[in-house]
C-alpha cells in the first residue's frame, strides 16, 4: 500500500510517516462528507471547506499561468514567432500567475477565521489543507521570483513555504536561491567584502544542504543534495 502526498508523489509506503520526495508529513484524512442539500445552508465547516476548494482552484491557476511561462519562453529569440506579442503574454501570464497566489491566500484567511482544521481530497486524490495549499502558494510565489532573479524574495517565501508546512523542498530551494546570490554592491551580501562574502555564502549554502539531506537523506532531493555538496564542495559527510 502507498499514499499519495500534495506534492504529487504517490509511491510513499504506507508505513512511511513523511513523503520520500517533499518531507510533508503523512496526511490524515478527517473523511469530510460534502453532500449539501442545495436548499440548505452551509454549516460553517462545510462553507470552510468551501473556502478551502476555492483557495486550491486559485493555485492551480497560479501553477498553470506559470507553466504557460515556461512554454512561452522556449520561442524568446526565434524569429520564427513574433518576439513583442510572445513577452508581452508571458508579462501577462506572470502577473496572473502572481495575482492568483495572493488571492489563493486572502480566500485562506477566510478558512482560517473559521477553521484551520479543514481539508478536501482533490481529483487526483491527495489531500488538501490549510497548511498544504498555503505552503504551496508560498512557494509558488518564491519560485516566481527565482524565475525573476529576485533571490532575496524569493528565499523569504520559501522560508514562509517550510513555515506554513514544513517540506524538504523548501530548504533545498533556498539552498538554490542563496546559491544564484550575487556578492557585492547588489547582493545581498552587499555589506561585505567580496572575498567575505563569497566565503559566507558558500557556507551558507552548505549548511542550508547538509539541513536538506538531514530532513529526509533518503529521498531525491536529500539524494541530489548529497551529490551536489560532494561535486560542488568536496564534503562527503553532511554531518560534519
């Protein structure tokens, strides 16, 4: 038996209390009933969980003008394609992508201010929560402005993506973010010395890995991980 986790894995062995591939912890299904009489009104669970479907449909939006990014970018520079109509629809996926996570959010606070322990099990069958789909609008949103080379804010919603439900994903996306910082007047290691501040971005980010590895060694990302410290800083043992 396996169960299936919001990041999409599904081949977790069903004895395994976290996901082999994010780190979340295993779900608990609460087993909420959603027939509703048309006629009736909605219970504040089941308005809740209303709420909850509604935050969920705004990131999956968010994740679909994103991807549409990506696809769009793959003709930058063909001149094949007309070049200003191709940016001008990845500006506006972009900004629909980002509009679509703060408003995932705001329907959240509803949820919230009636109840925090409410979830749905999608169409796919993966269990969600307020803390799922906060934290993957939160990262949703870092992963915005990786793509933007805004590092900075980025790692500030990948850390508010760990916060709202701690994941392995988040951790090595900082250790990414850190790593793609520039070292100087524009960094945000601007304060020190360029010899200083390489150094403490290294450390940084070995740190930031060896944490990754520590959270779930066994996974792909604690894999990829490992890998990277041994090619890229010559460590071999996370623990020291």
């Amino acid at each position: 038996m396996s169960w299936k986790c919001v990041c999409k894995e599904v081949n977790n062995p069903d004895n395994s209390d976290i996901c082999i591939n994010c780190g979340r912890k295993k779900p608990k299904y609460l087993g909420v009933k959603l027939d509703i009489n048309i006629t009736d009104n909605m219970t504040e669970k089941q308005k809740a969980i209303w709420y909850l479907m509604i935050s969920y449909n705004y990131l999956h939006k968010s994740e679909e003008n994103r991807k549409s990014v990506g696809e769009l970018s793959q003709y930058l520079g063909n001149q094949n394609y007309n070049q200003v109509e191709i940016e001008s629809k990845i500006r506006n996926f972009k900004k629909k992508s980002e509009d679509n996570c703060f408003s995932c959010l705001n329907i959240l606070e509803k949820v919230s201010a009636i109840s925090e322990d409410v979830q749905f099990e999608d169409t796919n069958g993966f269990i969600q929560s307020v803390p799922s789909i906060k934290s993957d609008c939160y990262f949703e949103l870092g992963s915005i402005y990786f793509d933007k080379k805004e590092y900075e804010k980025a790692i500030e919603y990948y850390n508010q993506s760990y916060d709202a439900d701690p994941n392995q994903v988040s951790i090595y996306n900082i250790a990414m973010a850190t790593s793609n910082q520039s070292v100087g007047e524009d960094g945000l290691f601007k304060k020190k010395k360029r010899e200083e501040g390489e150094k403490i971005k290294e450390e940084s980010v070995i740190e930031l890995l060896k944490k990754t590895i520590k959270y779930s060694p066994y996974s792909s990302i604690g894999i990829k991980s490992g890998i990277m410290l041994m090619d890229r800083y010559k460590i071999f043992d996370y623990e020291k």
